[in-house]
C-alpha cells in the first residue's frame, strides 16, 4: 500500500521527462524555437536538462519500492 505513492510519482515523472524530451528534439529537428525570445541553445540545453532530470527522479522512485 505504501509504493502506490512511489509507483504514481515515478510514473509521471518518466512520463513528464520522455515527454519533454521528444518536444524538444522535435522542435530543434524542425527548426524552431524552443522557447520565445531565449537563446535557442541555452533553451534547448535547459528543457533537455529538464527531461533528464524527470527521467532520473522517475528512476530513483521506481527505485525504491
């Protein structure tokens, strides 16, 4: 009963993290902007970090049943 909670969080996250990842390249691939008005590097590095980290909490809840 108490993983239910871990198992949730884990889920979103991983869901959150491949989900923004895949925007992200998809948006670099075509060729436009990642955020408005940003750098396009540092938007793309910052949303990539972002995906990554997701990926490595949704690792670490799973992690922890």
């Amino acid at each position: 009963m108490e993983s239910a909670p871990a198992i949730f969080a884990g889920v979103v996250f991983a869901l959150f993290g491949a989900a923004l990842l895949t925007w992200t390249g998809v948006r670099l691939r075509r060729g436009e902007p990642v955020a408005e008005g940003v750098s396009r590097v540092a938007s793309a590095t910052l949303a990539s970090l972002a995906g990554a980290l997701a990926l490595i909490f949704a690792a670490y809840c799973l992690t922890r049943l």
